[in-house]
C-alpha cells in the first residue's frame, strides 16, 4: 500500500507549455493532488529548485508536509514553516568551488534556503530564462565570492551550455568530488542547457527521500517516486513503486520497469498530463 509520494517537479507535473503546465501544472494535475493529500497520504515535491519555487503548487494542492528543494540542500514544510534538514556548504569549499567556475567563464549562481545570487557580470538571457523557472529575481552582486561570507550556502549551480559543456564543467568540479557532490538536472524550458547541483558531501535526492520516510513513520517500500531524468532515479530506487513519464528518457523508463510490473508503470508525457496515468494505475 502507498502511503507517501515522491515527485520530480520540471517534466513531471511541470511541462513546456506555458498557460497549460507551466510555470504551473494543469488545473487537473493539482486537483488530483489535492485529493490525494486529503486521504492522508503524503506528497513530497522533490526538485533541485528553492522551495519559493513550489511554493504555489504547495500551497494550492495543499501539500501540508516535508519536500525536497536545492537537491537535498534542505528538507523542508513551507506551510508549517519546518525545516528538517539544512545541510550548509563550507564557506572555503563555497568559494573554490565558485572561483573555478567563474575563471573558466562558467554561468553560475548559488542558493541560500529562501534566496540565490548571481553575479552582475554575468546577467544575460540564461538569466531571463531561469527567472521565469524560478518565478523569483536573484539578487545581483558585484562579486559572488564576497558574497559567500555573508550567507548560509546550501546549492552552488554552475550551468552547462549543452551535453559536451556538462563534460567541461564535469571535469572543473574534480578537484572538489571528494567533498562535494555533483548531479545534474534539466528544466524543458530551458534545454540544451543542463543545471549543475553541487551540494555537501552524501547529499542528494536519495537521502531526502530516506530522511522524509524516517520523520513521517514510513517504509521506503511503501514510497511512490516519480521522474523523467536518470538522475531521478537517486530517489526512486529506494522507493517500492517507480513511475516515469512518457517524456522521460530511455534509460530512466528501464530501470522503473526494473522493478516488476506491479510495481511500475511507464504513463504518458508531462503535456498529456501522464501524472494521472501514473496515479490511477497505482490507485492512489
């Protein structure tokens, strides 16, 4: 029996249609949100984005419990106003980590729990776009590595231009692997361009996802995660049920399909709303 949901938000139940799904999800999506949350079961939104960022699908879906933002940075219930888990970035290793990325010319922005930052140098057009992802201005600083004495960092994101610049930005980010993890995401808006998470050591998805189960009493196999990129397969390995979207790739759709067939289902894509798919084959 599923007591407790785990969904990727950007090509999940956010799609590239703007006025259907996007900036928010359709109408349709949140009401069979909603619902599901009143039978007691917990819906934890899981994005590599601030909680600012969900904060509307939160609170219209009223999704009164613990979610995954800044890619496990902090586990957190914007309603009750709750933080479970805020796991801060060295300041030494911040400022490396950001030197490196700036002196290769590399887009780069990093995210406190309620802000992110970005350096005046480099506003562009990435900048708009990732506005309208975010649904909140950064604040703009003339250096980004004064800035991070002043602030708790939980997520430094350097940003790849396409797949073979992810490589560059992949090999920049060696000297620090042992201290840091590195994973990456995508927002449909926004491809070919590819978003770097950089958070502390042993921090991602996955042990959000553990850390929620453990607060809310909950078996990981009683877990339904949901995704559409690989690299949600961090959090949905642990969880008995996977679902991917019809978008997702290849590789993701494999490896929930792993797990029998009573146990995933592959629905259709994010703009055909393929999350009620999912839903309904599950019963939830």
């Amino acid at each position: 029996m599923i007591k407790a949901i785990i969904l990727d938000v950007d090509g999940v139940i956010v799609g590239e249609k703007i006025g259907f799904n996007s900036p928010y999800p359709h109408p349709d999506v949140i009401n069979r949100l909603k619902k599901i949350r009143q039978k007691g079961i917990s819906i934890s939104l899981c994005t590599a984005k601030p909680h600012y960022s969900i904060q509307k699908i939160i609170d219209d879906a009223g999704l009164n419990n613990l979610h995954i933002t800044n890619g496990g940075g902090a586990v957190i219930d914007p309603i009750d106003n709750l933080i479970l888990k805020k796991h801060v970035i060295n300041k030494e290793q911040c400022k490396k980590v950001i030197k490196q990325y700036l002196d290769n010319a590399v887009y780069t922005e990093f995210y406190s729990v309620n802000e992110y930052f970005i350096q005046e140098s480099q506003k562009s057009e990435l900048t708009k776009t990732h506005i309208h992802i975010l649904q909140r201005d950064p604040h703009v600083v003339s250096s980004l590595i004064d800035e991070v004495q002043k602030q708790d960092i939980v997520k430094i994101m350097p940003i790849a231009k396409n797949e073979d610049d992810k490589k560059c930005l992949t090999e920049l980010f060696e000297p620090f692997k042992n201290d840091l993890t590195l994973s990456w995401g995508i927002h449909p808006i926004a491809l070919p361009h590819l978003f770097g998470i950089i958070t502390a050591k042993g921090i991602s998805k996955k042990q959000a996802a553990l850390e929620i189960a453990n607060s809310i009493g909950v078996k990981p196999e009683e877990m339904l995660g949901v995704g559409d990129s690989s690299s949600d397969w961090q959090f949905i390995e642990s969880c008995g049920y996977g679902g991917a979207m019809g978008n997702a790739s290849d590789e993701l759709k494999k490896l929930v399909c792993s797990k029998g067939k009573e146990k995933s289902f592959v629905g259709k894509s994010v703009d055909e709303n393929g999350i009620l798919d999912i839903f309904n084959y599950f019963s939830v």
